[in-house]
C-alpha cells in the first residue's frame, strides 16, 4: 500500500471528527472568545475550514516561505459557508495525495523564513 493511501485513510477519519464537530458547533455562540485576546469560535472554525488547503501546499511544493507573516483569521460567515470550505479543501487535499508518489512524500520539504 502507498503511504499517500495510509494518509488518506487517516485524513479521512479526522476530516469526519471535524464535520461532525461543525455540525454540533452552536450558531448562537459563534463569537464567544475565550479570552479577550483570543479569536471568536467562529473565525477559529473558519482557520480549522482552511488548514487541508496547508496539506495541498505540502504535496505539491517543495517549500514554503512564511516571510509574509501570519495570514489574518478568516470571518466566519454561517455554517454553510464553513462546512463549504472544508469540503473543497478536503477535496483538494484527497486529489493532492492520489497524485502523490512515495518518492516525493519521502523528499525533503521546507519550510522557509527568507533566505
């Protein structure tokens, strides 16, 4: 068995945890903060929607700069709009590894701050 198929098997358990754990998530508390400093539930939720996108990034480049800084929390805009962006990231990210070959998930991959 590839390892891209093991980690898909895998991903696929968690992106399941995930949608459930948006499905429970309560629309009435989506801007609770933690702490004052701390973003809302719902842009956490949002930035969670995204992170798959980071897993494309990782299978089909060889590096990553993070020179530009952190990106801004995303808005969360309603349970649709979420459970929409983590499906198509999902998506891209399972396309992202049937194409990946064991050779170029054992190469090296870095993960830059300039040069």
């Amino acid at each position: 068995m590839r390892v891209a198929d093991l980690l898909k098997l895998e991903f696929d358990a968690e992106a399941a945890k995930t949608h459930s754990y948006f499905s429970a998530m309560p629309e009435d508390q989506v801007k609770w903060k933690p702490h004052d400093k701390s973003p809302s539930l719902g842009s956490l939720a949002k930035h969670i929607a995204l992170l798959p996108a980071f897993g494309v990034v990782f299978l089909t480049t060889d590096s990553m700069d993070a020179t530009a800084g952190p990106p801004k929390l995303p808005e969360y805009a309603g349970r649709s709009d979420l459970m929409r962006t983590f499906e198509e990231n999902c998506t891209r990210l399972r396309e992202a590894l049937v194409n990946a070959s064991d050779e170029y998930l054992k190469a090296p991959w870095a993960f830059k701050a300039g040069d």
